[in-house]
C-alpha cells in the first residue's frame, strides 16, 4: 500500500487508523519524509481525544513536530461557502461536522491531499478543490 504523492493532510480518522498493519509502513514513511501535516482543526480533535494531562502534553509534543497549515479567514470563508453550496443541494446536506469542513477548506488552500477514513470528505470534493483519498483499502 502507497499513499499519494505530495502533501498528506490527515484527519483525525487517519491517525486513528495509522498503527493498521495494511498502512503502517507507508504511514510512517510519509510521517519521516515530512509529508504529513496538520492543521489546528485536526490538533484540536486529537488532543480533544486524550484522557489525561500526561497524555494531553505527549500527544501535543508529537504533534508540534509537524508542519502546520494556517487556518485564515479566507479558508473560513471557503468552509462557509462550502456549507452553503452543500445547503442548496437538498436538506440537511450541509450537515457535515465543523472540522471536517474546515479541513477540506485548508487542503482546498494549500494543494494538500486530505487523508481519512471518513465518508465526509468525499461529498466536499463536490464543493471544494481538494483531493480526499482513503487511507485504508476498500
């Protein structure tokens, strides 16, 4: 298994799903090559899922390693036109989990691909200009 070429922004599903033998290998060669990045969206949902202080600070130093795209107003105006093009398309269809949103608005912006293993993404690459790959095979 390969992930794509390029800048990997990977949600939180990702991470939760990196330790999986099928993408280990090439998880951690993408972490080493400097590939995978972040962006406070994705900070605050992984450091949101600690248990304890202890944890809280060792997840926020691994995470400080890594490259980190901003979050501008121009991305935030991006995610909101994304959540009302959504809105046109039929009821609820805007109803995407906030971060997801933003997310896919930073990928938008800085050319990354977003890495996930959720069904989001795929509905916002009819909003937005990002690429969303899966991590793990179907």
């Amino acid at each position: 298994m390969s992930l794509p070429s390029g800048l990997l922004l990977a949600d939180k599903s990702a991470w939760e799903r990196a330790g999986d033998p099928k993408v280990r290998s090439a998880w951690t060669e993408a972490l080493v090559g400097d590939r995978i990045v972040t962006c406070m969206p994705v900070r605050y949902e992984l450091l949101f899922s600690t248990r304890s202080a202890e944890e809280y600070v060792a997840l926020e130093t691994r995470l400080s390693q890594l490259r980190d795209l901003p979050l501008s107003a121009p991305i935030q105006r991006a995610a909101a036109a994304a959540m009302r093009e959504l809105a046109g398309l039929g009821p609820l269809h805007h109803r995407i989990p906030l971060p997801d949103l933003l997310v896919a608005a930073v990928a938008q912006e800085h050319g990354a691909v977003v890495v996930h293993e959720d069904q989001h993404f795929e509905r916002l690459t009819s909003v937005l200009a990002f690429e969303a790959e899966r991590l793990l095979p179907v």
